[in-house]
C-alpha cells in the first residue's frame, strides 16, 4: 500500500531550499545536522548540546513564518522536525493504513505501534481498541499508549517475541499428505 498527501508532494522540490537555509541558520551550533527526508526535514540535535534544540525550534519557526508557511515544526527531545501542514499525522496515517488493509480483504491485522515521545500520542489514541499502541520509555499517566517497554532493547525482545510467536503457529492437517518433517 503506499499513499503521498498531495499536499505534501507539491512542498517537495523546495526542500533543498529549506535544508540550506536552515544549515545557515543553524551553522554556529555544533553536533546539529539537517537531513532532508522524502517529506520534510529533521535535525538532528543528538550530538549537540541539549539547549540547541530551542534554538534550532526558534530558527526553524522563523523559517515557517518566513519562507516556508506550508510546514510545520515538530519538535522532540532530540530533533527538530519540518513536515508539510497537512492533516496527515501518525495516526491518520496508522488508521488509513487499517481501513485499506481491511477494504483490500485481508482481514483484522494484528497491529503494533512502537513510539517514544509526545509526536507519538496522536497513533496511541486512534489505536485504542485496535492494538497495542507501545511506548518505549517510562510510563506516563499523560500517554495514551496500552502499555510501555524499558528501552529499544525490551522493544526489539518484544517484536522478536511477536515474530517468534506467529512462526510457531500450528500447520494445518491435510488428509492424505505426507505430514513428516
């Protein structure tokens, strides 16, 4: 299945111009990088001091205010998003993904939504009743995820759990087959 928010693509070809722009803004702080994507821009702030990344959110909103009107600033605690403002978010992505997945006849899909941070919270609501919606960090009273893990490690254990569980799925019987391993 694959869908682009029209909107979105006809933001694409300024990227370029935004990514420079913003590396300008954006060149005194060191550790910071801006990475074009398909659909906007990330900058990444893992390795620059934490107090950039209020700064990189000011810049990248008097950027918006500026030159790019159409996008929208999403920050986290260690990057600085710039995506088209679109109502296209994660979690209308996730339910479009269940609607077309259900319209195409391919059943109830069991359906696992790994996040991290607040951008997460729109796919932990609209997963509810519909799957696991999994934060990975501390639980948080504020979050609508179902439930959390630890760290990436307790996340990849439990996708492996996940995958090692429907691989062990018992084989139907056929009458009359050689059923020997």
């Amino acid at each position: 299945m694959t869908f682009c928010h029209p909107g979105a693509v006809r933001l694409r070809p300024v990227l370029p111009v935004l990514a420079h722009a913003l590396s300008q803004c954006l060149v005194s702080l060191p550790g910071v990088e801006v990475e074009i994507k398909e659909l906007g821009l990330t900058v990444h702030a893992r390795r620059a001091d934490p107090s950039a990344v209020a700064v990189i959110v000011a810049q990248a909103e008097a950027l918006r205010r500026t030159a790019a009107g159409d996008f929208r600033v999403w920050p986290s605690e260690s990057t600085v998003d710039l995506f088209p403002d679109v109502e296209w978010r994660r979690g209308s992505s996730a339910l479009w993904i269940l609607v077309h997945w259900a319209d195409e006849g391919r059943g109830q899909p069991a359906v696992v939504y790994l996040g991290h941070d607040h951008t997460d919270e729109d796919a932990y609501r609209v997963l509810r009743g519909r799957g696991y919606a999994v934060h990975v960090g501390p639980p948080s009273a504020e979050s609508a995820a179902s439930c959390w893990v630890a760290d990436q490690l307790a996340a990849f254990d439990l996708l492996a759990q996940i995958a090692f569980a429907w691989s062990v799925r018992v084989k139907p019987v056929v009458p009359g087959a050689d059923h020997c391993p």
